[in-house]
C-alpha cells in the first residue's frame, strides 16, 4: 500500500469491544493541520468459496447487525493463537459447511471498509472436499443452512441482488471468472 502524506502523531483506545478496539489516531499534514480519524482495529479474517460437482457451497445466515438472513461464503474470524490464514480457512470451511478441503487456494486479500477500518480477509478457493460433518461456532451457524448453488444459479443469484455480502461477491467473481475460462474443475 501507498504511504500517505501524513505523520501519525498519537493513538488512544475509545473503546474495546469483544474483539474489536475503536481508536482516535491524530494525523499531521504536510501543512501541518492535525486531524483526527477513527479506526476500527479487525484481527483479520478468512473467507473460502468451496466448490463441489459442479456447485458453489454457500451458507444462508443470520446477520444481526441487518436483522436479515444473508446468502455467504464460509468466513472467520483470524481468532486462534498461531493458526495461519491458510488453516483457519479449512477450519473455517470444516466448521460452518461440513466439509475438508484436499486443495486451498489464495484467490486475493481484500480490505472491507478502510474509510473506518482496518479489517482484511484473505479469500480462498476450496476444492478437493470430504464430508467431515459441521462444527458450529455460534448461534447464527447452529440456525444457518447449506446451499448448494451451480454456477450458473450462482450467477442468476447475483443478478437477483440476493448475494449482497462483499466477500461474497468478490469471492464469487473471481471463481466464476475462473471457471470461465477453464482453470478451475468444477469437480
């Protein structure tokens, strides 16, 4: 990333949260204006499209802070002492859909919102699966569902607005541009 063209001056923590802290860092200017931004600091996450015979496997899920059911990629949180992204992806796609991936691959790292923090997901392809059975973490994925969805309904679902996660998407795009042009097996 591109440095900007301003100094950090000071950080302090308004508020922790769980696993989320809010700062007020005060920035200097070239023209030696002090500004201050909050941030939200994210430890990170992972989000994992997993693909099975010819199908995309996604999760129908509760979002609280939409009071609405959302159509998602397997994600997590990067929560465990010095678990890589890389595992906690299989961890994560094990837990919320059931299944093992023989074959991860790094598709991108995104940044969420940076107009307000720092969150990045690292988003993976997941192929090569075995059933292993769910592990929920948490209400929402003990009430979640699985869906199986062929590329093609994949893509009629994004038309529809019925995918409107960001990861997701992002997440979405890249494996259907992929399997476009033939470099992933739908297997």
């Amino acid at each position: 990333m591109e440095q900007v063209p301003a100094d950090l001056v000071g950080t302090r923590i308004a508020a922790q949260v769980a696993f989320l802290s809010v700062e007020v860092d005060t920035f200097r200017d070239p023209d030696g204006v002090e500004f201050d931004r909050v941030s939200v600091r994210h430890p990170g996450a992972v989000a994992v499209v997993p693909v099975l015979d010819g199908t995309v496997i996604l999760l129908r899920q509760f979002r609280t802070p939409l009071r609405a059911m959302m159509l998602e990629i397997p994600a997590g949180k990067l929560d465990v002492d010095g678990e890589s992204p890389l595992e906690a992806a299989g961890r994560e796609c094990e837990e919320e859909i059931g299944y093992r991936p023989g074959n991860l691959e790094h598709l991108r790292t995104i940044h969420t919102t940076p107009g307000f923090s720092d969150e990045r997901i690292e988003l993976y392809l997941a192929t090569d699966l075995t059933e292993v059975g769910t592990r929920p973490d948490g209400v929402e994925e003990h009430h979640s569902e699985i869906i199986h969805l062929t590329f093609a309904e994949v893509r009629e679902a994004i038309a529809a607005e019925a995918i409107t996660d960001a990861k997701t998407l992002i997440g979405l795009q890249d494996v259907l541009a992929r399997h476009d042009s033939s470099e992933i097996s739908t297997g």
